[in-house]
C-alpha cells in the first residue's frame, strides 16, 4: 500500500527533520525565545499562593520586623503546613487557617500547575536546605528593569556562594547544543528563573539544584523577591527510603556565610536545619543583619523523623 509507505516517510522526514533543526543556542538567544518569555500563569494572585518557599521567607520578613509575632505551629497531616504561615504571609494576624484550607481544596485538585509548586515548595521547607531572599519593598508595580536588577543581585550571590569553581551550570546545557535545550524563564514584568546543576555540598559526586529567580508583586507592599533557592535531598541508593542531608541546613549556612553579597536591601537566610533540643526534628532559622528567629517545618512524617532519629548527626 504506496499510501501508507509515503505517510511513514514523510513522518520520519518530519521527526528527523526536527531533530536536525535543533542549533546550538547562546544564553541570551535561550531567554529570548518564546517558551522563555511565555507567559503561563492565567491567574497570578492564584500562583503566588502555592509557592511555599516565597510564604516562608515573606513571614520571615514580618518576624524579623516583629518579633514578638507568634507563629503558631498548628498543622494537619493531610495538608502538611502550618496554616499560620499564611495567615500571616498575606498581612492576617488572626486565624485564618479555615480561609487557607478552603482555598487549598478547592484549587488545588485544579490545576495541576499548582500541585507541582505546591510540592517543590514543600520539598524545599521540610528537608533540611539553605536559600536566600532579598526583598524590594518600595511602593509601585514592579517593572522589567526592577526585576532584572533583582534577579541579577541573586545570580551575583549564587555566583559566590554555589559557584566559585565554575562548575555550575544551566539545568539542560550540552556542549553540543549549548542553551537549544535549557528552559530559563523571562517573562517580561513578571518573573526570571533559571536552574543551574552545581556540586552537591555533601555528597561527592552529586549534584544539587540551585534556582536562582524574581518575582513581581508577589505580596502588598513588596515590589520584587529575589531568591537562590536549593534542593539538597537526592534521590536514596537503591533499597533505602530517605537520605540524611542534614548538613546542608546550619552547617552549611554557617560555612556559606562568608561569601554572601551585598544587595540594596539585604539578604534573609532560610535554614532548614535540626533543632537545638533534637537533631531528629527540624526548623527554619531565619537570619537577617545580624538579627534571628524561628519557624515550624511543615509537619515531616514519623517515618521520616524515626530515620533522622536513627542517623547520627
């Protein structure tokens, strides 16, 4: 059957044609193309919700401003949050927990955009990690310098603290096709990240991902956050559950300390590390000019506690 033969050639001319398409692409040439400078989020306000990592570090501004402010660690294990962390991420200082669950159930299920931020974020703040914010906290919309400055403040940290040997580099970079097949973000007036692959701290031979990125309005009265957020865990060898990476928390933030940068508004430092009482259960240390605090983890489960109880540290 000529027809069909004629179909699977030109199927095959197209696949391999668009293989062959594919040239080697410089950085700047990557954030211009179109998925780069997409923009994919229908509803911002939305988005912003699920990003857990930015809620932590806005209440951490607000605890560092107040200290007296109290954050309840009043969690459920289905959702595995403190609610309180909203509340007072988004300016309420009364309970709100019923507002968020609310929201939670009936978005989240949705979209599932949404999931995936929401677990990356929660990833990021139950296993122990260590991640840097600067905030813009000037009145007005952010505007498309205002996010590059930013972003170019964080790359600036990154560069000194995750990359002094050079060896970083963009999630999805060859030698072949140079940038072609990385998916930086640059959506005019609303965000920049990139994800770069560097050395893991801890373990030889791995590797760790550092997200360096700005936001838009991400809250009232906050014009930019700018960040360097990690992913310490790694997958566990074969056969195991769960990896200890508690050295990437305090330890780490203490040896990574010295090789901070300035940036106009400062850097807030987020340590998810053991606490003092019990190497088995964790916290948020945040630190800011020389001023300290803490916040509850989102709520780790038993398994996970017995494994660290079990590990030395």
């Amino acid at each position: 059957m000529p027809h069909r033969k004629t179909a699977f050639a030109l199927f095959l001319g197209l696949l391999l044609g668009g293989c062959a398409a594919v040239e080697p692409m410089t950085f700047e040439e990557s954030l211009n193309t179109h998925r780069a400078t997409r923009n994919d989020v229908r509803d911002w306000d939305e988005e912003l919700r699920y990003r857990v990592e930015f809620q932590y570090a806005n209440t951490a501004r607000q605890k560092l401003e107040k200290a007296d402010l109290e954050i309840p660690p009043n969690t459920n294990i289905d959702i595995m949050v403190p609610f309180a962390i909203w509340d007072y991420a988004r300016g309420d200082s009364f309970g709100g927990a019923m507002g968020f669950a609310s929201w939670f159930s009936n978005g989240l299920s949705k979209e599932s955009r949404y999931a995936h931020y929401f677990n990356r974020g929660i990833g990021y703040m139950v296993n122990p990690n260590t991640h840097y914010f600067t905030f813009d906290t000037r009145p007005g919309t952010a505007t498309v310098g205002d996010i590059h400055q930013a972003w170019d403040e964080a790359f600036e940290l990154f560069q000194s603290v995750y990359n002094r040997d050079g060896e970083c580099h963009v999630f999805g970079y060859t030698e072949e096709y140079q940038y072609a097949r990385t998916y930086p973000k640059d959506v005019p007036g609303l965000h920049k990240d990139v994800l770069y692959l560097c050395d893991h701290p801890i373990f030889e031979n791995k590797k760790q991902k550092v997200m360096v990125m700005a936001y838009a309005n991400p809250f009232d009265n906050v014009r930019v956050i700018a960040a360097t957020v990690t992913q310490c865990y790694i997958d566990p060898p074969k056969g195991e559950k769960f990896v200890d990476v508690r050295g990437c928390g305090m330890r780490l933030a203490d040896a990574q300390r010295p090789f901070l940068t300035n940036s106009r508004n400062g850097w807030i430092e987020l340590a998810i590390t053991p606490t003092e009482a019990a190497a088995h259960e964790l916290e948020v240390v945040v630190r800011s000019a020389g001023e300290a605090t803490r916040l509850p983890v989102p709520e780790m489960t038993q398994k996970y506690k017995d494994f660290l109880k079990s590990s030395p540290y």
